[in-house]
C-alpha cells in the first residue's frame, strides 16, 4: 500500500515569512526572473533563488519583528508589563540585526518615557546607557542624544560623578552634529548645587571640549562663552559659579572655568581658521579678563588675548559679523576700556604691558583703541586720566607712528586730561565738556594744575626722557592750534590764558 504525499494544504499549514514581506519584493523577484533570458531553467531559478535570499535578507528578521510588535502593544499595556519587554528588548537587542537597533532603542526609550515620566524613570537609566553599547558606533551619539532630550537632562547629571561619566561617553563618540548638540545641551549642567564640585565638572566639561573635532569645539566654546557674556558679572547670575556659600569660593570657581576656557582657546589651531572663524571665537572670550577679580590674573589674560589676535586681518576688525551682529574692533575698545579702569591706575609699566600686547596689531586701530580710552577715563572724574596713563600710552603711540596727524587727536585729549576738575559727560560735541569754575575757586584750581603739570614734568624726566619732548611739545601745539580745546577748558575766558600760563 503506497502512502499518498501529504496535500499542499498540509504542506503550507506553516507560517510562511512571505507574509511579513513588503509587497515591492515581489515585485524586484519578478522583474529579476524575467531578466534572465538565457540558460536553462535551472540555473534560472538558482539565479532567482539567490536574488530572493539577497532581497529578504533585511526583511526576514523574525525577532526583529516580534519585538517591534511587543513595543507596539507595550505602550498600551500596564507599567509592569511594558517595563518587562522594554527590558527584554534591550537584552535581546545584540541578536537583532544591526539596521534595526537604532529604531528598536528610540521606541524602548519612548515606551519607558510614557510609562515612567520624570524621575520616575531613574532606575532604568543605566540600563539604557549600557545598551547603548550594542549600537553601531555611527548611530551611538544619535541614540544618546533622543535619550538626552526625551528624558531630563539632570536625570544624567545629577551627581558630580554622572556628570563626569556623562561627559566622558560624549567626548569618546563618533565625531558628528548629534555630538555636538550633546555638548551643549551639557554646558548648562557644569553647574552644582554645592560650590566645591563646580571645578571637577568645569574639568570634565572642558575635557569633553578637548576632544571634540576643531569645527564642533570651536562651536561649543563659542556658545559657552557667549552665554557668559549674556549673564556678565557673577551677581547677574551667581548658578554659573556653583551657588558657592562663600565670596573665596565663587573666585575659585570663576577662576577655573574662565581659565579653563582660555586653555582651550589656546589648543585651537586659530592660525588654520577662516578669519571670522577667529575673530567671532575671540571676541566672545574679551569678556573673560574683568570677570576675573583679581586685576593682575585679568591684566594676565587680556594680555594673553590681545596677543592671539590675528594681525594681516586688520580691515575684518571692522566688519559686522553677520551671526552675532558685532563688530570685533568694537569689543577689544570695551575689553580695553574695562581693564583700564580697574586699578592700579598710576602704574606705567602695567599700562605699558597692556599697550605691548598688541604692538603686533595695525596701528591704525591701536591709536583708535587708545584715543578712546583715553577719553573715557576723561568722563570718570578728576583722576580718570592719571600721568600714568598719559605717559605710557603716548609712549606706545610714538612707538607706532612720529606723525603728527596721527597722533594730534591723543596730543588734545592729553591737554583736555590734565584738568584737574571733574569733567561732564556729553552726547553732543564737543565729546567732553567741563563745568564752570566757581571764580572763589579759581586759585585752587590753578594750583592743582601746576602741580598736575609739574608731576608730569618730573615723570617724564625719571621715567621717559625720549618720549619727553614729543609729548610736551603736541601738548603745547594743542593749547596753541586746537581751537575746540578753548571751548572745552573751564570757563571763563580769563582762565584760560591762565592755565596755558601755568603749562608752560
């Protein structure tokens, strides 16, 4: 007795894969048949063979499949359950074809988030970034970065030591956009509840930065440095600095984050960058020296500064940068201005390091930065401009250039400078105008004069001789030649010819 085949119905009672196929498969498998025109019928069907099992490969991924349709039930399901194949997915995620991690980690992430919002989710955050290992390295700073933002940012950062390992998985990921958007999203958390930890994450930060690629580091300095500049001095926004429950604290804090920055600057290979590269980088970091509260570690940093400035680009320093809406020459003139003014004021050689550092610089835009200065020591009051200042910085200002034309403008602010009264404010022209002087007190105030330009005098004698001559004899020619200067010395007329009396 022969025993019948078994029926077709038998033979494909089985589940066939075909039915999880995309319906352009079949398609590709007809058109890849109809091809082959010759040869016999069995290599035409070897052929088939061969280009169905290369089609199907992507597709025929069973597990794959079965956890996309347990996430997609998960969301609807109860917290306990969800948890349970969320988890499982993640265990089961190294055995998934590798075109499908990606996908299957962001719907974990997403599945947890609905079930577990918050803080909720604490407990499963390692997990996830354990996992995040079986991804491809070139999808590894994408899938950090979803998780970064489905869930809060503090959620990784709490603890000083998260932070650090935080930043540390950000510094080691294939380098890309996603790694950069990580960076920043980050900075905001450099900051601790307690003041003592903010120099450990300024570090690991800053380490973070060290080992992003020159294009993305320069970006992420940029954007610390110009949150900095929008929040200014510590008072405006003393969570930068680690809420430190003491004034020493919060020096030691700025102190490691601005000179951290200034260390990073320096690693950059600015001489390799686009000129606006360059300038928009160092125009957000002017702001660093006067947050400093220690003037001689402020004077070191502007020094330091001034000497990164790229000098055969002198006519970009005036151009608005299109980003920022700045114009670079205007913020080295406030960097300036702001050093300036802090004291010691009656020291010639910290002026005249001030002055050197940017010798290197077209002198065009030093005279400039220095008229400027000068006049706005002016608007400060009887000891705005000090002799120091007069003397150190017409000596970096016939080191540039002897020619009168240039120098007449420094030469009518120096004779302005040497009043002794308090000088008043103004929008309009002349740019400074002094008050009246009482007549009662119009003999102190010649004295004051002498003896102002009597210092000068002895000054000039002791410590610049060579500048000496030049110096007194534009003085002179502005008393002389500048007719506005009449305007603008105290009134009355008579005291005036005076005070021109004393100079000489």
């Amino acid at each position: 007795m022969h025993t019948s085949p078994a029926s077709s119905a038998i033979r494909t009672a089985t589940p066939s894969p075909l039915e999880e196929m995309p319906p352009d498969i079949f398609r590709r498998i007809v058109v890849t048949h109809i091809s082959l025109r010759e040869g016999r019928a069995i290599t035409s069907l070897a052929c088939v063979s061969r280009a169905f099992a290369q089609r199907m490969t992507p597709h025929m991924a069973p597990l794959a499949l079965r956890l996309y349709r347990t996430l997609g039930n998960a969301i609807q399901g109860s917290r306990a359950a969800a948890l349970h194949d969320c988890m499982g997915t993640l265990y089961e995620l190294p055995q998934v074809n590798p075109a499908h991690r990606l996908e299957l980690f962001l719907l974990v992430s997403a599945t947890l988030n609905h079930h577990f919002p918050g803080t909720a989710i604490t407990p499963h955050i390692g997990t996830m970034l354990a996992s995040l290992q079986h991804l491809e390295s070139k999808n590894q700073a994408e899938a950090l970065l979803s998780l970064v933002q489905t869930h809060h940012t503090s959620l990784f950062c709490g603890t000083k030591q998260q932070f650090a390992d935080m930043a540390s998985r950000v510094g080691a990921l294939q380098p890309c956009l996603a790694q950069y958007k990580l960076a920043i999203i980050l900075e905001p958390e450099i900051s601790g509840h307690i003041g003592p930890e903010f120099p450990e994450r300024v570090q690991a930060f800053l380490s973070m930065c060290m080992r992003l690629q020159p294009g993305y580091r320069t970006k992420a300095l940029c954007h610390t440095l110009w949150g900095i500049a929008l929040c200014g001095r510590e008072k405006a926004y003393p969570g930068r600095y680690g809420f430190p429950d003491d004034d020493q604290q919060m020096k030691h804090n700025k102190g490691a984050l601005l000179w951290g920055l200034h260390g990073c600057l320096q690693s950059l290979p600015m001489r390799d960058m686009p000129v606006e590269k360059q300038v928009l980088l160092l125009g957000k970091a002017l702001i660093m020296p006067v947050l400093l509260d220690d003037v001689a570690e402020g004077d070191k940093m502007a020094i330091s500064l001034l000497r990164m400035i790229p000098s055969e680009y002198g006519e970009f320093y005036w151009k608005r940068n299109a980003e920022y809406r700045e114009v670079f020459g205007d913020l080295v003139e406030s960097m300036l201005k702001q050093v300036f003014e802090r004291d010691p004021r009656h020291s010639i050689h910290r002026f005249q390091s001030l002055y050197q550092a940017m010798a290197h610089l077209p002198s065009t835009s030093q005279i400039y930065w220095m008229r400027d200065i000068v006049l706005d020591r002016a608007r400060r009051g009887e000891d705005g401009v000090t002799l120091a200042l007069i003397v150190a910085t017409a000596q970096a200002a016939l080191q540039l250039s002897p020619a009168q034309p240039e120098l007449k403008p420094l030469y009518d602010l120096f004779a302005l400078c040497l009043n002794p009264a308090p000088l008043c404010k103004s929008h309009s022209y002349p740019p400074v105008k002094p008050p009246a002087v009482d007549p009662s007190a119009q003999a102190a105030y010649i004295q004051r004069f002498d003896a102002r330009c009597s210092e000068l005098m002895e000054l000039l004698q002791n410590v610049a001789p060579d500048t000496a001559g030049k110096l007194l004899a534009g003085i002179n020619g502005a008393y002389q030649e500048y007719s506005p200067l009449r305007e603008m010395l105290p009134s009355p007329g008579a005291l005036k010819e005076e005070l021109y009396g004393c100079f000489l």
